[in-house]
C-alpha cells in the first residue's frame, strides 16, 4: 500500500507558531500510523516562499530577500526538529527542481490560461484576491487590508471547472472532509467561478512564466504544485500519480478553497491524478482569544514543550478537540491531561504493571486465556483494527479515546485481578493474569506510538518490544525479564 501526506507549506513572514505545529503533528500522525501499518509512506512538509507578503517583509526586515527566506525557512526546519516531525521530504518552493516543476505544469495548463489584465482588490496577508462584494470598510474577509490592483495578467479558465467539480464531489463524497466543510466548499461553487488571475507583473518575487518576461506566478500556483514536486514531478510522473492518488492534504480551513477548488481544477487541466482527500482542521485560540502578537498570547512551540514535555503537547493537541473543529490552547487545561490521562491513567498502569512483573523475577507466560481474561486479550489483538479504521477518516481524536478505553479496562483488570494478592495465592492464575496486561500493554503502545513516539519506544524499551511494525502484536510474548521501568510521566 502507498501513502502520501502532506502539511500545507508555511509562509515564511513570522516565526512558527503551537498553530503551524498543530497541522505539522497531525500529518505526522498519519504518516507513522501508515508506516507501522506497512505501507510506503511519502509525507512531506516546507516553506512557501514566494509572493508580495514575503518580499515584503524581507524588506521590512532591511534583508535580502534570498537570505532572508534561508533564515525564516530554516525556523521551520528547527521546528520539525522540536516536534519530532518523521516528514520524507522538506520543500523550499525557492529551490530549482520546484521552479522546474511549476514552469512543467504552467505549461500542461496552457489550454486553459489566456491573457487579459485585471483589476480588483487584493489582500497581501492572505496572498489572495479579494472581490468588490467582500470588502467591508477597506478590509478582506479575514479582517486583513485590501489593496487595488490593476495589471496585465494570465488567467486561468476557473469558469469552464465549475460542473467538473461539483461531479468530483458529488462521485467522491470524502474527497473534502469534514462534511460540514465540504458543504461550504460545493456552495460556493455552486455560487459560479470566475477566472483567477494567476500571474502577477507588478513585483519578480515568484517563478517566471515560461516565455512571458516580467511575469511571475501567482503564489498559488507555486504553493500548490508544491506537493507534486515533493513526489519528484516532472520525472517522476508514475510515482507522481500512484501516490497522488492515495494522498491526504493536511490543511487548515481557512485554506481549504484553495485545495478542494483550484488545486483539483489545476490537475485536471493538466491531465494530472488527484489527491485522494483534503482533509481541513480548525483553529486553535489561546486563553479564550484569538492568537495575536499584540495581545501577546501566540503559543510558542519551544516554551510549551520545554516546560510540559513533547509528548504531552502532541497527546493533548489531539485528545483536547475533535480534529477538524477549533479549540481553545489553555495550560490548564493540559496541565490536567498530563495529570489525569498521562500520569494518572497511562503512566501509573505500566509503572504498576512492569514493576510488579520485575518484583516477582520476570513473565513466565500463560496464553490458556478463561473468561476473565479473555475480553482484555481480544480488545488488545483488535486494537488495531478499530484505529485503523479511525485513522483512515483522520479521526485521532476518536483513536486516542479508543485507546484510552483499553488503558481504563487495563487499570480495572489490574484493580480486580490484585495480581499482588494472586503472587501468594495462585501462581497460574498470576501468569494469565499479567501475560493479558504484557498484551494490553504492548497493543497501547503501538497505538499511542504515532502520537507520542518517545513515550512508545519507552514501553516498548521496557517490555523487549522492537516496536517497528503492528504485525509484532500478532506473535505471543516468551517467559523473559524485563529491563527496569521508570515513571513515565513524573510528577514535579
Ligand atoms: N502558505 C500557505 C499555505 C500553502 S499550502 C500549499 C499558508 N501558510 S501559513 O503559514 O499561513 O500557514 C497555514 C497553516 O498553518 C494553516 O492552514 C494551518 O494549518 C496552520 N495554522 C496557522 N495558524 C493556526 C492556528 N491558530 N490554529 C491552527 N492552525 C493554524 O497559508
């Protein structure tokens, strides 16, 4: 099985803020969910470079505008670092094999781009074009400030895609997901398109059309073609096609249009496979606001996870909200999943579990399941299978409950099992008894392993488990000793 998935490619204006990590971690999700599954992954992530906003704010910045994206772009490099982000691929829409890529297409679109000149409102800080309707009091939508432009420019035929799309949708009703945003996306095609004006002649910082000087793409363009260059476009026009057509397109929703509406009108005029589905999240506040540095509550990445740990940042993102709605970033609040769900629930079952295995000198294994054991047994072998199923709709917040319903059913059987009781009394009755938690132990591990990886490869560490494919939770523990745990999520 192929899999391809992708982050959007971040604007290089600011510094990465707990947002442009949110949508990183969940694609990252994804992507060791599908490897331990044993597919061929493909996840890539990067930076969009080009556009008004940026060289803007290089000159802001008194900076050359080249060496002022090989800073701001490397910010997001370190920030995959800081996460733990397993991306295949890091793209720069600056580097030659994406201007390649994006001049190739162009080209392959060439039947549906004509010249004209436009004029109309535009908005540098959303990079997209804004119409006479929309502008309320000298602003876009989004509340950034619109600006009148009027230039010669390409357009590409929009209008001619507007039955194509609402049949692509109709035919793949999960090409959008969640429902609710691919509602919004079918009526406002339904509404009409209008051709989109996709190149620009009053600045040159983007990718040069082919054969017209002084013309430079609309940013776009560029940003969106992003993810067939990640898959070696033009060469590698097989591999292009095979995972573009098993590929989730990890967005927020405020970019959803530009994915669901023009980036499939641009593969379609191109002859190109479409991606599988556009998955769009929703956005976080932080303390009941909306994030803003001049109220000074943007959440930053680094501080958090310095202070509460990595894997506590990555649960909590995706146990807090329902993935595709917005959510509110508050450190109360994940103060009390790492003390509940984290320490309390998850740590304290593999301290009392391993420690105890430990104490008594080890597993000697007993797989003659009865009754009581069984159901522990059988929601450990089938944990997988649920997940599965829950991820493949991009529902991790759904999996991360389904996992936590194990390490709540683990905690119980502990409690009315008193395995400390059967040492005395019942040597068999103890091997069953711990040989079903090894299981559900382990099986909590491989599921939480896509979410909080080093926390995985501890419990895995712990119980000899190589913890590199689900297929290990197929094969039944030996009689061993076990290396010594320690407390997971220690208490300060
Ligand atoms: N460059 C474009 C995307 C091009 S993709 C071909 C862009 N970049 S961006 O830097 O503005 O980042 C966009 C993404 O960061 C959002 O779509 C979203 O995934 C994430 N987020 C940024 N702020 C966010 C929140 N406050 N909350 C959650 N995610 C948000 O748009």
């Amino acid at each position: 099985m192929k899999f391809c998935v992708t982050t959007p490619i971040y604007y290089i204006n600011g510094e990465p803020h707990i947002g442009h990590a949110y949508a990183s971690i969940a694609a990252d999700i994804l992507a060791r969910f599908r490897r331990l599954d044993g597919s061929e992954v493909h996840f890539s992530t990067g930076t969009d470079e080009h556009g008004i906003k940026v060289a803007r704010s290089a000159e802001t910045a008194s900076m050359d505008v080249h060496k002022f994206s090989d800073l701001m772009s490397q910010g997001f490099r370190d920030l995959g670092k800081l996460i733990n982000l397993s991306q295949d691929d890091f793209i720069r829409t600056t580097e030659e094999r994406h201007i390649l890529s994006s001049q190739k297409l162009w080209r392959l679109m060439a039947d549906d781009i004509y010249k004209g000149s436009y004029s109309g409102w535009y908005s540098a800080r959303d990079e997209e074009y804004v119409s006479e309707e929309d502008v309320v009091d000298g602003k876009a939508p989004s509340g950034a400030p619109v600006e009148w432009m009027e230039e010669e420019s390409y357009f590409f035929r929009l209008s001619a895609y507007q039955d194509k799309l609402l049949e692509l949708y109709e035919k793949n009703p999960d090409f959008i997901a969640p429902v609710s945003r691919r509602n919004e996306v079918i009526s406002f095609v339904k509404g009409g398109l209008k051709d989109l004006s996709i190149s620009r002649s009053k600045f040159d910082w983007g990718i040069p059309i082919p054969n017209a000087p002084g013309h430079v793409m609309y940013v776009w363009i560029d940003a969106l073609a992003n993810y067939i260059t990640s898959l070696g476009f033009p060469e590698n026009t097989h591999r292009v096609s095979e995972m573009m057509a098993n590929c989730v397109h990890v967005v927020g929703k405020e970019i959803l249009r530009f994915h669901a509406v023009y980036w499939p009108a641009f593969l379609m005029s191109a002859g190109l496979t479409l991606p599988k589905r556009i998955f769009a999240h929703g956005w976080w506040t932080s303390e009941g606001q909306k994030m803003s540095k001049s109220i000074g509550n943007v959440v930053d990445p680094q501080k958090t996870i310095e202070k509460y740990g990595l894997d506590s940042v990555r649960y909590f993102l995706f146990r807090e909200i329902r993935f595709g709605e917005d959510g509110d970033f508050s450190e109360k609040a994940l103060q009390q999943r790492i003390s509940y769900d984290l320490a309390n629930d998850l740590g304290n079952l593999v301290q009392r579990v391993l420690a105890f295995i430990q104490k008594i000198g080890g597993l000697r294994v007993n797989y003659d399941f009865t009754d009581a054991e069984m159901p522990l047994f059988e929601d450990s072998r089938n944990l997988v299978e649920k997940l599965r199923i829950l991820v493949d709709k991009q529902d991790l917040h759904g999996a991360l409950i389904e996992i936590w319903k194990l390490v709540s059913a683990s905690n119980k059987f502990v409690n009315d099992m008193r395995p400390w009781e059967l040492a005395r009394e019942d040597d068999n009755r103890l091997n069953l008894v711990l040989t079903a938690l090894c299981e559900s132990l382990r099986a909590i591990a491989f599921g939480i392993a896509p979410f909080m990886p080093d926390t995985a490869r501890k419990i895995f560490d712990f119980m000899n488990v190589e913890g590199k494919s689900f297929k290990e939770i197929e094969a039944n523990f030996s009689d061993q000793v076990f290396p010594s745990p320690f407390l997971l999520f220690p208490r300060e």
